[in-house]
C-alpha cells in the first residue's frame, strides 16, 4: 500500500475548530490523516469508505466520528449517475484539536460522556441514534459563530452525540501496518506558516512554490493533495476569514478590512466575501452587530 497522506486542515490562524462544506462530483479519495478530530455528514452520494486497513459502505444521512490521525477516505463506488452523468458528493464536516481542550475534559466529571466518545472515536465512529436535523443544524451555525461561541456549541454537540446510543466502531484494533507519509507534514506546516504571516502581501504561485524550493506545478499538486484547496483558495479564504476577524473586533469598517487583509480591489473583495462566507461583509457586520444586541 502506498503511504496514508498526511492532511492539513486549514484552520483559520489559531482557531482550533473549522467547517467545511463540499459539493463536488466526486469525494476526496486519497487515503489522508490528519490531527484534528473529524464529525462528517454525508448529504449526498454513497460509496466506499477506507478506515485504516478495513472497507465498509457508506451511504447519504449518515454521520461519522473519526479520531485524531485515523487514516480514512469516502470513495464514490461508480453506481449513482445523477444530471449529466456526474456523481454526486455532498458533504459538511467539522474539524476540531481535542489537545486545545484537554484540562477542560480531564478535570471536570461533566465532561466524562465527551471523553469516554473521544476514546472510541480513534476507532471510527458510525454514529447511531443521534437526532440528525438537530446535528445538521448545529454543524452549519458553528461556521456562523465567534471563536468563544464554536467550542460552547462544539461541546453542545458532542454532549449530544455522547448521550446518544447505537455507535458503531470502524475498526476494532489500533493501526500499526499502515505506511504513514509523516515527513512532509512538517513542510505543509511550514507553508501555512509562510502565508500566515504574508498573506498582506502579494504572493504567486510561483513566488511561494520557489520559496519552498519547488516548480509552480509540483507545489500546486502538492498543496491540492494535502489541503483538498487549491493554494489560491486557501490564500484568499485565509485574507476573507481575517476580514471577518477585523469586522468582529469592531476596529475596522468593511473597506479597511478589506485592505488590511491583503485585498487591493473592493469589488473583488465584495466577490470573494460574499462566496466565502455567504453574504456581503455589510450584511456580515449588520449580523454581528445584531448578535451582540441580543
């Protein structure tokens, strides 16, 4: 077997949580771990999923709980042929650093029910009797929330999922055979280092592939395969999740976030934002601003 690729999420600056939501023709394939934990929705598409050594099916409605560093892939099987002959895969997940959490679930005894889910989620999780609008809801309102107000709602969702019955392990024995792809973890998070700290700036493809010492063409495979983002869309996520961040402080009016986060048109950054985050940074600001009336 080839090596399990090491993955990196691409957390916004020290954020410990993030949500992602994907709609595309096919599911990320590649046989990946990464050392955050992951709680996965499948919205549409079915298939195969990889855990570790072992293959099981998946199917739309389900949800999954993996553990930090568990190797896993969703593999669409080829069968379901949707409008144009593409195969649907829809999906929402949410990433978070249990490390970021430790004393909070070690000391206290209402946090035990989280603990103890956590233990078995480095199995890998087919979770059961959870109620599922009730999750889908509160998966999509932690993109919408501030750092403080994800882990209240973060733990809010694991204490359901703790509270409910009928998980399902993935796999019954840690993973020991498996070839792990650890060495080019340590260069993934150099790069995202590199653009945490320039994003201001204007970086190409080929300044940044050239900083690593690397052909425009290499580093863009590189990045795709180990952040699911081209490099472009993740430096412009990382500049609009700034923007937010500036906006949020209440120091900056949309157009200096704008320029502040390393845009240099207005319009483009109007365009970017409303993509990103799903609506203009004035009706963000407005929201904000209603939140912390309520």
């Amino acid at each position: 077997m080839s090596a399990v690729i090491g993955f990196k999420v691409p957390m916004c600056q020290d954020s410990s949580i993030r949500v992602e939501e994907y709609v595309d023709t096919q599911f990320y394939n590649t046989i990946h771990f990464h050392e955050e934990y992951q709680i996965t929705l499948i919205l549409d598409g079915d298939g195969s999923l990889a855990v570790g050594e072992k293959v099981c099916k998946f199917k739309s409605g389900e949800f999954y709980l993996f553990g930090k560093n568990l190797p896993h892939a969703f593999r669409n099987d080829g069968t379901k042929v949707e409008e144009g002959n593409k195969i649907k895969a829809h999906y929402i997940s949410v990433f978070f650093n249990v490390d970021s959490y430790g004393f909070l679930l070690n000391e206290n005894q209402e946090t035990k029910g989280i603990k103890d889910l956590l233990s078995q989620a480095l199995f890998g999780l087919v979770l059961g009797n959870v109620d599922a609008s009730y999750l889908e809801d509160k998966m999509r309102t932690l993109a919408t929330l501030n750092e403080f107000d994800q882990v209240l709602e973060l733990l809010t969702i694991l204490d359901h999922v703790s509270t409910a019955t009928g998980h399902e392990k993935l796999i019954n024995n840690t993973i020991e055979t498996l070839d792990y792809d650890v060495n080019t973890i340590d260069e993934i998070n150099e790069i995202f280092e590199f653009i945490k700290c320039n994003y201001k700036k204007k970086i190409s493809l080929d300044t940044i592939a050239g900083h690593f010492n690397m052909t425009a063409a290499t580093f863009g495979r590189f990045f795709k395969l180990r952040t699911q983002k081209t490099f472009s869309q993740y430096l412009i996520e990382t500049r609009i999740l700034k923007a937010c961040e500036l906006i949020r402080s209440g120091s900056h009016n949309t157009t200096e976030s704008c320029y502040n986060s390393g845009f240099t048109n207005i319009s483009n950054f109007h365009r970017h934002f409303k993509k990103v985050i799903g609506m203009t940074p004035t009706q963000y600001k407005l929201s904000i601003e209603k939140n912390k009336a309520n």
